[in-house]
C-alpha cells in the first residue's frame, strides 16, 4: 500500500477567507512556481528571491514587478522582512540548511523542489533538522503523483484492478539538459539523484515500500556519475517494478514518460511527455475493450501546478501535505541504492525511512 503520513499538521493557518502568504526562494526552476502560485486561488504570493538571478538569465526587477512581488537577492533577509506562512525552496540541495532553519524558526511551512538531499547522510541531517520544527510541514515537489492520471491509476489499484504485480516504467530526460549543479556530487549528485526520483516517488505511490534494488547501466556520455540505468526493484508485499531513467533522451522527443502494471485483476498503462502522464488506458479480465481515460497537458513550466495546488490547500486546512520528508530520504536512499548496486553489481538492500521503521 502507498505511504501516508499520518502526523497532526501543528502550523498557524490563515484565518479563514485569507490566503495563503507564500515567498519563493531560487529562482531557476523557481520561477515556475512564482508564476503558478501568483494565479492560484488561495494563494498571495508577496515575494521571491535568488542570490544570483544573473545567472538564471532573469531580471530580478522586471520579474517581480511583472508578477507584482517584492524581489530580494537575500532569502534569508526575505524570510526575515516579510509577513509569511509558506516559502517555496527552489535551490539546489547544499544551500538548503539554513533557508530550512530560517523557514522553521519563523514558523512556515515549506515546500522543497527535487532532490531532497545529496546522499543518504545529508538526507538523514536535513530528516533531523526539519524534526526540529514539528509546526512547519513540509512537501517535497514530487509532483507526478499529483497529476491527474496517477491520482486516477491509483484509485484504480485500489478498486477494480486490484494489487499491482510487475510493473515497467521509463523516464529518460533528453542529454546535456541539465545544469552543471546536477553533476556536482556534493549538490545534486548525479541525473539519478536529480530527475529519475520522480520515479522512484511515483513507484512508492503506487506499490509502497522498496526493499531491495539490483541495476544495470552506467556512465554512458558522462564517463563520472551514472547517466543510464536500468533497475528492478521489489518492494513490501511482492510487487516488483523495472524502470530506466538517466539523460540519455534527445530533445526532440520532448521527454516521453511511460508505465505499465500488471494488476491482480487486469493492467494498465500511462503514457505522456514532457515529464508528465495524461492518458491511462485500462481493463480488467473481464473487459472486452479497454478504458482510455485523457487529461489536458499543461506546459511544461506548469508541471508542478496540481502538486502547489495541494500544498496551499493542506496547508491552508491545517493537514499534511504529501509527500514529505519520508518520501524525500526514500527517494534519495534509492539513488544511492542504485549506485552502490552498479558498483557491487548485486543486489542492495534499501532500509525503510521516515519514524515507522
């Protein structure tokens, strides 16, 4: 069964009827976000920040005056200054600890982009140091598990379809795609660590908790950090899963994403691109012709709509929202299970995260 997070949001919400007061700091991928919770319903996006908005190619002036924000190139000082309830933590992993501390020290909740961590130390620090602040939840930005199609796959496995059995799914991000940050193994670590963790949460979602990781693959291009793999991974109650991920995509497919399970009582399978699935397609043994259910694709700057959406909604309501730490150490717990598997070329066993171990 998929993991839950069953804890007693603590946090201040906003009286009724007032929205949520969000701050956005990084504004590389971040910037999206800024974009989507300036519209959002719920939502009073008041600021955004980012050290070096030069280098993301971005005019920290026109882009704040544009959404109708107060820019700052200090996310300390923004925390600091400004009236909030939530910030968004769109930097890279290794200069996260003290935006964290500062968010928890003033009480906010706090939504992290992908990766949690570096590796499976920094994972357990960063795990320890938001314990610290029990009133400020946090959500990972795992969003595929939002998307309208997985909710739907999800409700399936747990209606009509039954148990998922084996399952295969693909998601390889088009090559020289990613920034240098991503490659740095004391930052993001590895294209593993970074991008295929979508998987690795979407799986989780799905199927539960991984037990054990033997992979396949390597560093094809970038002859450092793994770029290709292919991984089985079998998970708590018998499901097995193999996924490839990596960056050895090209651009002009536009990053197509696929899965397929095989259930207790039929199959089914995602498909879409851009990152995101928006069409399932289904039947059970007894149907004679398959379900083929489609949902809109947003673009792709707006991949994390549904997954922000949630966040201001639970937290607006006082609930957790999901996924969170757990999911977080789970997923980066994997990639280093991936890597330490393709050096050993064994199997590697994954320990469960999060305060139920």
């Amino acid at each position: 069964m998929p993991v839950s997070d069953d804890r007693t949001c603590r946090t201040s919400v906003p009286p009724e009827g007032r929205p949520l007061r969000c701050a956005v700091v990084g504004l590389g991928f971040g910037r999206c976000h800024a974009e989507e919770l300036a519209r959002m319903d719920g939502a009073d996006l008041v600021a955004v920040a980012d050290l070096h908005p030069e280098s993301q190619g971005l005019d920290l002036d026109a882009f704040s005056s544009r959404l109708g924000v107060r820019g700052y190139r200090d996310g300390l000082r923004m925390i600091a200054d400004e009236e909030l309830d939530a910030v968004v933590v769109a930097v890279p992993p290794r200069g996260r600890e003290r935006l964290v501390r500062a968010a928890g020290d003033a009480g906010l909740a706090f939504f992290l982009e992908k990766p949690f961590a570096t590796d499976d130390e920094h994972a357990e620090a960063l795990a320890r140091l938001c314990a610290d602040y029990p009133s400020s939840p946090v959500m990972l930005d795992f969003c595929l598990r939002h998307l309208p199609a997985v909710a739907r796959l999800r409700e399936l496995l747990d209606g009509p379809l039954g148990r998922p059995l084996v399952v295969n799914a693909d998601l390889m991000l088009p090559r020289d795609d990613s920034p240098a940050w991503v490659w740095d193994p004391a930052d993001g670590n590895g294209i593993v660590n970074e991008n295929t963790c979508h998987l690795f949460d979407t799986l989780g979602f799905l199927l539960g908790e991984p037990l054990s990781v033997h992979a396949e693959g390597g560093a094809y291009r970038t002859r450092s950090l793994e770029d290709g793999i292919a991984v089985a991974i079998r998970y708590d109650g018998g499901s097995a899963a193999v996924l490839t991920g990596g960056n050895l995509g090209v651009e002009a497919l536009r990053t197509p994403v696929t899965l397929s399970v095989h259930t207790e009582r039929g199959q089914a399978r995602l498909t879409g691109r851009d990152h995101m699935f928006h069409s399932l397609t289904w039947a059970t043994a007894e149907h004679t012709e398959p379900v083929h259910e489609e949902w809109d694709l947003p673009s792709r700057g707006r991949i994390s709509a549904a997954a922000l959406r949630h966040f201001v909604q639970s937290v607006g309501a006082g609930v957790p929202p999901v996924p969170g730490v757990r999911e977080g150490v789970r997923a980066v717990r994997l990639a280093m299970a991936v890597r330490e598997s393709l050096a050993t070329g064994t199997p590697v066993a994954v320990t469960c995260a999060g305060p139920r171990c």
